[in-house]
C-alpha cells in the first residue's frame, strides 16, 4: 500500500515551458487535491476533484489545469511555466466521508528560471 | 473568510520537556474540523491529531493533545516529553464542514535541544 506518490520529485524548467505533475492513490479515494506550498506560507489550494471527470478551482488556479480521467489519478499541468510558480507542489487525497483525512505525497520541487 | 493564524513562527524546547504550539483560527462556521500536521525536513507532510468541533472532549493521540477552546476560536497542540524526532514544522489547519478545502496557518518551527 503505497498511499499517495507523486512524480517527479524535482523539476526544473525555463519560462514558457510546459510540464505535468502526476499525482496516485491507491486507497480508493474519491476526493483528490493539488496544493503549493511556499517559504513561511501554509498550504494553497489550486484545484480539486471530487470524483472522476470531475475538477474544480481552488485558492489559486491561475496558470493551472487538472485532469481527472481515472479515479486513482490527479493531473496538475503548467502550459506556460513562471518564476511565480516555483514552488513546492503537494497533492492528497480523501474518502467522501465527511471531514475525513487528507493524506499526503511526498511533494514536488519546482523551480522555473 | 475562514483564517487559521499560527502566531509561534519558532519554538524551541528541551528533549523530554512538554512544548505547547498555539493556533487560533477565524469562522462563522459551526461545524468543522480542525487538524495538527507534522512536516518533518523530509517534505513528507503527516497527520498529528484531528479534532471535530461538535465533540467537546480534547483529541490526543499518544503524546500528543489538544487543547480546544470553541469560544476563543483556540486550537493550541500540547506535545509531552518531546523526542528528538518531533523536531518538524506543525502546521495547523481548519476545514469547514460544508467545504472540501483545508486552510492553513503558516506554520511553527518546532525545535528539540538535547
């Protein structure tokens, strides 16, 4: 049981690329999150999804898209990176039962030049 | 807006010592939820102890407890003798119970002298 991974751990990219973060879970979870977190911030929350097909906007969406094609899976996409973006990129996930846990991956390190 | 304020950028304590972090939050909600996670410098961010508004009694998970105080909006994590490992950033977050977001304080630096 491997909870929640996400891929890659480190990314650097330049300004204007693009990239896909991949978020799993293999706890049947309905509910999946992406967050960024940044120095002396708590965590942000830039999209949802409460069930396959399914996503919705967070604290902060600008410059992000999500996919949700399979249950098990959370896609976070930049089409057009910013230093603004440099950050760490959290994804959890949650049963539908109310106010249950999140839990978390191990994060990613982002950094746009 | 729901706000979650962590007033303690950093404390410090000594191992087998009891340390207290604070956390106040803002709502006009009256259901909801209440969490303490741990992130050690591994990233890896973990559930300390989870706290539903409705239960009057205080949460504790082992050394861990809370204190939660629904009129003062005050939601303070009280670790008993601290271990070397309990060394982490504890962040303190709120989620309403018609909402699926969390929302966090910033944050407390926790450090264990030995």
């Amino acid at each position: 049981n491997a909870g929640v991974t996400q891929t890659p751990k480190f990314r650097v990219l330049k300004t204007g690329q693009s990239m896909t973060l991949l978020c799993a879970q293999d706890m049947n979870h309905e509910y999946m999150y992406w967050y960024r977190q940044d120095p002396g911030m708590g965590l942000r929350l830039i999209h949802y999804s409460v069930g396959e097909g399914t996503t919705a906007k967070g604290e902060v969406p600008d410059g992000y898209n999500v996919s949700r094609l399979k249950k098990q899976n959370f896609l976070l996409g930049l089409e057009s990176a910013a230093p603004s973006q440099t950050s760490v990129y959290f994804c959890a996930s949650s049963s539908r039962v109310r106010g249950d846990t999140q839990y978390f991956g191990p994060g990613t390190r982002l950094t746009v030049l | 807006a729901q706000t979650v304020t962590q007033s303690q950028p950093e404390m410090s304590v000594q191992e087998a010592e009891t340390v207290t972090l604070s956390c106040t939050y803002d709502t006009s909600e009256s259901d909801y939820y209440l969490f303490w996670y741990k992130q050690p410098p591994s990233r890896q961010m973990i559930l300390v102890i989870r706290q539903e508004a409705y239960k009057q009694q205080n949460a504790t998970e082992n050394r861990f407890s809370v204190n939660f105080q629904k009129a003062a909006k005050s939601f303070s994590l009280k670790i008993s003798d601290s271990q070397l490992g309990d060394a982490a950033m504890y962040f303190c977050a709120y989620r309403a119970y018609s909402n699926y977001q969390l929302i966090w304080g910033a944050g407390t630096k926790l450090i264990i002298k030995p």
